[in-house]
C-alpha cells in the first residue's frame, strides 16, 4: 500500500535546516520537501541544487497560504521560534520547530495551547535521544547493569577559542551555549529520569570576546541520583560524554554519535547499511558486577537513527501513533534552562517548579 505523501515546507537553510533537517527528512517515506524558505543566495543555489524538486521562496507568506502544505519545519534562529511557529499553526499547519522550542516557558505553553485548539501537531527537534551513545546508556540504565544509580554525568564540549560572528554567539535572547547545547543535554537527562527535585547551576563566559554564555555546569538533584550535565568551549582535550557511577559499578563512555559527522560531510542514510553505526573505537566500558559475577568491558554502542524522530511525527499526523517527543517535554527542558539561569545569577539551589502556565 503506497504511503500518503506530506508536503513539507523547511523555514531556515543554515546548518540546522541544511545538515540536520533536509536530508533525513527527505529519507522518511511519506515526507516530501515542498518548498525550502531561504535568503541568501548562496544557500538558495544550494537548495536548488541538492533538492531540484522543491521550490525555494523567500518568504513565509508563499508557505503559509500553500494548502498543499501539511508540516512545516522551523529552523530560524532561536527568538523566532515562537512567532514563526505560531503563524504556522494559524495557518492550519503541523509544526516541527528545532530545538531549543522556545526563548521562555511562556511562549511555550502559548503554543501548547494554540496547538491543542487547533487539533495541529506541534512537536521539538529534540533528535540526540537517537544518538547512539545515549541509547546506549539508556539501554544500561534499564537493564540494571549498574544496580541502583546514583551519579550520571554528560558532557557536550568543543573546542573553538575563537568567537564567531553569527547568531548563536550574539547578545540575544534564547542565544549561548545552554540553550544550544544544553537543550540536548537536558531533554535527554529529563527522559531518562523524569523532572528534578532541585536545579544548581553555574553558568560563564570564558572566552576572550565572549558576548554569551560559553560554559556551563548543571547538577539536577533526584534525591539520591546525582545528575551533571556539562559543556564547555575550551576543552581541547577528549572527555567522556558519559560518565555513570552504580551501587554495582561503573559505565564510562568517549566518543560522539557518528551521525551529525556523516550529515556535515554530506552523507544521507539512504543506501548506507552502517548508518548511526560506531566504531568499536569508542565503545563504552562497563565496569560491574551482573547476577555475583565480576564483567570488564567494552559494550558495543546502539546503533544511532535520526530518521526515528521524522518517522514519528510522519505516523503522528497521520494518525498512525501517539508523538515521541511531546511539546510538553520540550517545555519541561526551557523551565529548566530558566530555573539554571536564576541559580547561576543568584549563586544558589532553586527548587523546581513548573513556573506560571
């Protein structure tokens, strides 16, 4: 049975839209890049030529009173989210809006809202929970190899010293590195363990000409688990991405989910067997002990798919299944990001708390 087709409309062509958005949506059966909004000429050229049949425009209005159009995807820089997003609902369109959703919990929950009356999908680019390395220490996790846990640790960091002229290193608002970085790092601690009791966080500008945040540490307290969460753009020697600490024992991970290299180099997961696939030089090892007998070792990694989140809201608007990653979701990672903002300012532990809906 032939698949319904979804015309979709992509709103952004930087890397965002044009590594991380475009190819996998245009691998997803069912989806089809329509029209592609983009200014600069030399992203312009190259939408045409990567993706001939779809229309570039430079507008949004030719997007929005396109009955044609049934997704479209937001991935402008992060203090339009919200205005671009909520025309498009307006519109009668679902609505995929890169991560982070939205600059304040506010917006957030105007959206939900607006989404709800309409009966419009509106669901967050949250696309690390398909990392490799984090299913796999989701999969550790829940299998209990490290019996009760009670320190997880992630790190997300780089190394450029130099400040770069562009918006995600601009004064402005939803702009740093918590936001980019930290959304990914969050949303994957939330749905791991659920929403923390208390947020702790100490936030910095390290580099010379730094106009924002450029570092941060988070530590979400569930009570007796412990969860850090770090990025920083000064760390030019190799960390752990994962660090996680058991009463049995211990797992430690290096390396990054190969995907985001295959896209920035042009690759698409179309025909590529290994797609998402490690090499066994980053496996992680386990250190513990399963059922009194003593393991050392590496565990191979699962395998990473960033064609699950597109597949999802695919089924999602069609009616096929319920949305992997729910705007509410992505509304609880901003709420934290808020609540670390007034820790780090005020040099103190903050309960969390949902904030005024």
């Amino acid at each position: 049975m032939e698949k319904k087709q979804l015309k979709v409309a992509l709103v952004g062509y930087g890397m965002g839209g044009r590594v991380f958005h475009a190819p996998i949506i245009q691998s997803i059966p069912g989806l089809e890049i329509s029209k592609i909004l983009v200014n600069n000429q030399e992203r312009a050229a190259d939408a045409r030529r990567t993706y001939p049949s779809a229309e570039i425009v430079g507008d949004l209005k030719s997007i929005l009173q396109d009955d044609g159009i049934e997704l479209v995807v937001v991935a402008t820089p992060n203090e339009s989210h919200y205005g671009v997003a909520k025309g498009c609902l307006m519109a009668g369109k679902n609505v995929v809006v890169d991560k982070p959703f939205t600059v304040s919990t506010s917006e957030a929950d105007e959206l939900i809202e607006l989404a709800k009356k309409l009966r419009k999908i509106i669901s967050v680019h949250h696309n690390r929970r398909y990392d490799s390395d984090f299913l796999t220490v989701k999969k550790i996790i829940e299998k209990g190899f490290l019996g009760e846990l009670v320190e997880y640790e992630s790190h997300f960091d780089r190394f450029r010293n130099s400040v770069r002229d562009r918006w995600k290193e601009s004064d402005m608002p939803g702009s740093g590195n918590l936001y980019d970085l930290g959304s990914h790092l969050i949303d994957q601690a939330l749905c791991l363990f659920g929403l923390p009791k208390e947020v702790t966080a100490d936030i910095r500008k390290q580099r010379t000409g730094a106009h924002i945040d450029d570092n941060f540490e988070l530590i979400l307290n569930y009570g007796r688990l412990k969860v850090t969460l770090k990025a920083g753009m000064l760390v030019r020697e190799e960390l752990p991405s994962f660090i996680l600490h058991g009463q049995n024992g211990s797992f430690v991970k290096y390396g990054m989910d190969v995907q985001e290299g295959s896209l920035a180099n042009g690759m698409t997961p179309d025909g590529l067997e290994d797609w998402g696939k490690e090499p066994e030089s980053i496996w992680g090892t386990l250190n513990t002990d399963i059922e009194g007998i003593h393991f050392r070792g590496k565990v191979e990694s699962e395998v990473g798919d960033y064609r699950l989140f597109y597949k999802n809201v695919y089924d999602a608007i069609t009616g096929q299944a319920e949305l992997f990653v729910t705007p509410e979701q992505a509304r609880n990672v901003i709420r934290v990001i808020e609540l670390a903002k007034e820790s780090s300012e005020n040099k103190r532990t903050v309960a969390f708390t949902q904030g005024i809906a």
